[in-house]
C-alpha cells in the first residue's frame, strides 16, 4: 500500500504564479479541495483521473487542463504519476493563510529586495 499522500514540492512562487510538482504513486490521492486561484495541472508523466464538479477526466503524459478559482476537485493516480500545477496568480499574493501548502518555501521566489537589485533597460 502506497503512502496516503502524494510528494509535493514547491518549484516556484513569483507572485503572479505558484508552480507546485506532485509526484504520485499509483493509488495516492488528493481529496476533494479548491484553491482561491485559477490553476493548470499538466501531467508530465503517467495517468491520473482528474475529477471536478462531478465530472472526470483522465489526464495522461502531456495533456493539460484549466479550471476556474474555487471549484472543488480532486486527483487520483492511475499509474506512478507527475503532475505540474500552475496557481494563477500565487495563492502567496491573496490568500496565503487558507492554501494547503502555506509552509513550503519555493525552490525559487521573487523577494522586494531581488527586484530592487534587477538592472533597469
């Protein structure tokens, strides 16, 4: 039996969006939940079944799919799976305190004090 849950890392967070890496295995969900931010799940590799407002999808290596802020959905794995999800904008520049992931540092983030340091053109 698979662990419950799916690896997650925080690739980036810019503030306009949020790239978060699920790495599955066959099994391993995410229950129902939404997000205050439009997101685009793409599935790098493997198959998963996306579900939303009741209805499913399976997304295989290299489909892609939108869905709209506060629509409760959930995934699970059909096979060994990697998915990429793009939060737009970054759930960090509205509401940081209700998103599932609030205590991962992003591998890569835009601070105030880096754009202060970026050359004008």
């Amino acid at each position: 039996m698979p662990e419950e849950h799916p690896s997650v890392q925080v690739l980036s967070d810019i503030g306009a969006a949020r790239l978060v890496l699920f790495s599955f295995k066959a099994g391993q969900q995410l229950k129902e939940h939404k997000t205050s931010s439009q997101i685009i799940v793409q599935a790098i590799c493997g198959s998963i079944e996306f579900t939303a407002n009741a209805s499913q999808t399976t997304l295989r290596t290299g489909m892609v799919l939108q869905l709209e802020m506060n629509v409760p959905h959930s995934i699970i794995a059909l096979t060994d799976a990697q998915v990429l999800v793009t939060m737009v904008p970054s759930p960090s520049s509205h509401s940081l305190q209700r998103e599932v992931f609030q205590n991962q540092q992003p591998l890569v983030m835009r601070t105030a004090e880096a754009e202060k340091q970026e050359p004008s053109s």
